[in-house]
C-alpha cells in the first residue's frame, strides 16, 4: 500500500490533538469528500507526532490534497500485513485507543484512520515490532 497526502507534526502531551485533528479533517475535506480520505499517524515521540491525510491506491483526488496548501507532501510505502482494525463511532475515540488498542502501553508503527458524515469511525493500527 502506498499512502500519499500532507502532513502535519501534532502535539499530544493531552488529547487536546483530536481538536487540532479535526480541524485538519475539516480542512482536507473541505477540498475532497471525507469517505475518500485516509488519516495517518506515524513517528510517536513522548510529546508530538506526525500525521498526514491523503489517500491509499486510489490517487484521482490527489492533486486537491496537494494544493490544499495543510502541510508537507509525503509518500509513505506501508505494509501489508499485520493490521488489527476496530470500528466505532467518532465521538469514542479515544477510548477505542485506550481499551481496543492499549494506547498508553503499545508502540504503534502506523495508525490508519477512516471516518464518514454519519459519525463512524475505522481505525486501524501497525504495532512495531
């Protein structure tokens, strides 16, 4: 899978970044139609990390991602396999973090997230190994 958008670094010393995440959610799907995009969390350090919104495989959007004018362009290679994947609803995010995927106490390589108007959410996470 190849993941292509535009990043942004988030602080997450809170989880005061799900506010600034929808913000750029706003922002990015103002240009493209949200059940098109893909969020993508990546790098962790103790107090930020990176994430990027943009599209996987499918890149007929793509040129509006890129003159949105939100961040850095990157393309990022992302494997394959070992994906575990929850479904829910947006406004339960963060405990889908915490309780599905032990947030505080797992090192994530990658996370993807999905979310459409109707208040769902697909989120799917790579743990280092």
């Amino acid at each position: 899978m190849i993941f292509k958008g535009v990043k942004i670094k988030v602080s997450c010393a809170t989880w005061e970044q799900i506010e600034v995440l929808g913000d750029f959610w706003s922002l990015m799907s103002s240009n493209v139609e949200m059940e098109k995009l893909v969020g993508l969390g990546f790098n962790w350090h103790n107090d930020s990390f990176e994430y990027a919104i943009g599209l996987i495989d499918r890149y007929d959007e793509l040129d509006r991602i890129i003159h949105s004018n939100a961040g850095e362009y990157i393309e990022i290679e992302l494997p394959d396999r070992g994906w575990r994947t929850q479904k829910g609803k947006t406004e339960a995010i963060q405990k889908i973090y915490e309780d599905e995927f032990d947030c505080y106490n797992t090192r994530f390589k990658y996370e993807l997230e999905k979310f459409d108007k109707h208040g769902n959410c697909e989120i799917s996470v790579n743990v280092e190994k």
